[in-house]
C-alpha cells in the first residue's frame, strides 16, 4: 500500500469516534469502518448473514481508489475508441446474439418501445453480450470508496447499503456482484439505485437479476432507454453533409426541425430529404474536417446511459451495424486511425516479437504495451505517443 493511501486511510477513520486508535496499520482502519458499514446495513434492512457474507475480507483497494481520483492518462481519440468499441468482432457477435435471443428481444421491443438493435448495443458495449461484466466485488469495491475514498461517499455508502439490500431480497447471489470500481453491475452495469427504480423482471421467475437473467438485464436497459426519453417513432439521428461555409447554430442544445436543417442546405448522406418536425442538433464531434450527424432526442437517451458523445455514438454505429445499416461514411480526420480488439491483441505479438517485451498479449492496452509501443515507435522514427495505432501496427508488420 502506497503512503499516502494509508494516510488517507487513517484520516477517515481517525475522524470518527475512534481518535485514540493506535495506528496498526491500514487494514485495521478500514474493517471498523467496514465494521459500521455492516452495522447500518442491518439497521437499513439487510440480513445479518447477507451483510456478513458480504463485507467479508473487504480490504484496502489502491486501484478502486486509484480509478475514482485519477484522470485518465491519455485522452482516447474518438476514432481509437470507435475502432475499439465497435469491430467485427463486436458485430458478429451482435449478429449471433440477435439471433439466439431473437424472441426475448421482440417481447421486449414490443412492451417498452425500444428497437432491439439498441437494446442489443448497449448489451454489447457494455458487457460484450454478457461475456464480461468487471473487475471488482462491487460491495468491496463501494466500501473502499466510502471508507477511503475522497469523494461522494454519502452517494457511496448509498449504493453500498442498495447493493447488499438487493441480495438480501434475494434477486441477485452474494457472490454475483461483479463489476465496475464504482459499483455498477450485471450484464448492462446498472448503478444500484438505477436498479432500484427501472430494474424488471422479465422471465417472470420473481426475482430482478440482471446478473444472470439475459431477459431481465435487457428488458431492465429497454426500461431504462424508455424512461430517458427513447422513442422508436424518430431516429437516434442521421449522419449528414453540412452545406460549405456553414457557420450557423451547432452543438446539442441548438435543436430544430429536421425540415429546418433540410432549410439550411444539410443532406443526409445516404441520401433523402431531411423534412418533418422532429428536433434534431448538429454535433460534430471531431470538429469541422470529421463527420457531423444531426441527432435526435433519442440520442440524449443514449447519453443518459452514459454521459459521452462518443458512447452515444458507440451505441448507434453498433445498432446500426446489427441491423444490416451502413457504417459512417465521413471518414474521422486522421491519416493514422485505431485499432480493433484482434488488432491489439497482434498488435502486442508483434511488440514482443520484435523485442518490445509486453508481457503476455491479453488485448488489453495498459502502461507496459504503451512503454512497448513509445519503445517501437522511437526505433522507427515516428512520433512518440504510447498510442496503439494504425501506423505503429503496420511497422512492426500488422496488416
Ligand atoms: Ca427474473
């Protein structure tokens, strides 16, 4: 444990009632704190062996605590996150699962009024289709961010004593609460008190798990799509050319009629008219020399999921794709674009293999592939980012 960790540690402890405690040691300090966890679990409802079986060996976490503090290292370019989030791979699998839970998802479709092929993206972005769902016990994960966290631990403690009250109740196992360092959850990563008010049960077996149950965890986000304002009657958006010199109301609060863009020379750029009074705003996330879309409300409802531009984007490129649409034709304003999962993963071969060691290829980009790819990039005389992208990838022999 880092220093200033456990120093930190002792302050939130020390400024309870437990002043006089001799400081033993981190680990010490954060079990009383977890200890009046527990205690207040029970008094909020939460079965005594549930909230035992719990908290059990919740111990100091430096990378939950790391994750809620630090700033992302690197800002992730649009089109590196795009290429990530959205590959073949993610497509294929999209594809298959449209298919295997294709009953499932007409029900759901037809109850709350969301396209399937968002429901289905959102499944895949956030859990690439149930198949992984995080990092961390979140009731651990939660107490560390309240007992030595910096920030938001009332919200914390909150989500904490809602985790243990969904096992309680029974609709989730103890142990299968995997997920994010800051508490989400379950196939579509719900936050408990977002499982609390759009959580459903939709196989009817009477319990809300969104952890194992695919009709539950999809119907649960359709719920929540709805609830944020998706509406299947308009479009997430379209991508659209901008008339030359357009100099005129952009970003997402600048909303009118879609007739009114069309007014304005904008195009779809698969083509049609833009007419209708559905409200539309102009976002060109990438500025003036990428593509620019105009969306709709139903985009908000997909920010809601995820307050990002980008994640927004993510989600309506992948519905698209899942449902035998066009990708984006705009090109992203780059001569050295990102990389796919497979890509990385060769990516990462290839370092070693030429002597950039990066330890085991897992896809996964963290600091040793970076120093591996600054090492590489270096050696070939190209500029030094750490980033994986395309051009590094190709001299070291990706195709
Ligand atoms: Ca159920």
């Amino acid at each position: 444990m880092q220093r200033s960790g456990w120093k930190r540690l002792m302050a939130v402890t020390l400024g309870s009632s437990m002043g006089l405690m001799a400081p033993t040691g981190g680990a010490l300090a954060i079990e009383s704190c977890v200890a009046s966890l527990k205690q207040q679990a029970i008094s909020s409802g939460v079965r005594p062996e549930i909230a035992e079986r719990m908290l059990k060996g919740a111990s100091f976490d430096e990378k939950v605590i790391r994750f809620s503090t630090s700033q992302p290292e690197y800002k992730t370019e649009i089109w590196d996150y795009m290429a990530f989030l959205v590959d073949a791979e993610r497509i294929k699998d999209g594809n298959k699962n449209l298919k295997k839970h294709r009953n499932t998802l007409s029900a759901i479709e037809k109850r709350y009024g969301v396209n399937r092929h968002v429901v289905l993206a959102v499944w895949g972005i956030e859990s690439d289709y149930g198949q992984f769902k995080g990092d961390f016990y979140t009731p651990h994960a939660l107490a560390n961010l309240v007992c030595a966290g910096k920030r938001r631990q009332k919200y914390f403690r909150g989500e904490l004593i809602k985790t243990l009250q969904i096992a309680s109740r029974g609709d989730v196992p103890v142990s299968d609460f995997q997920g994010s360092w800051a508490g989400a959850f379950g196939q579509t990563q719900f936050m408990p008190s977002t499982y609390n008010s759009l959580a459903v049960d939709f196989d009817g077996d009477g319990r809300k798990d969104l952890v194992n149950s695919v009709p539950d965890a999809l119907a649960s986000t359709a719920n929540f799509l709805k609830n944020a304002g998706w509406r299947d009657s308009r479009p997430w958006g379209y991508e659209v050319k901008v008339p030359s010199g357009y100099s005129g109301p952009s970003g997402l609060k600048k909303r009118a009629a879609l007739s009114t863009w069309g007014q304005r020379g904008f195009k779809k750029i698969g083509g049609g008219n833009l007419s209708g009074k559905t409200e539309a705003a102009l976002i060109r996330p990438a500025g003036a020399n990428g593509p620019a879309f105009l969306v709709t409300r139903n985009f908000n409802a997909l920010r809601s999921y995820n307050a990002s531009t980008s994640y927004g984007l993510a989600i309506a490129l992948l519905s698209e794709l899942v449902s035998g649409g066009e990708p984006f034709v705009t090109p992203w304003p780059t001569s050295n674009p990102g990389l796919s999962r497979a890509q990385r993963l060769e990516l990462q071969k290839l370092l070693n293999k030429n002597g950039f060691d990066v330890g085991e290829a897992d896809g996964k980009v963290g600091p040793a592939t970076r120093a591996g790819i600054r090492k590489a990039e270096a050696k070939y005389g190209m500029p030094v980012t750490g980033r994986p992208s395309w051009n590094v990838y190709n001299a070291l022999g990706g195709k």
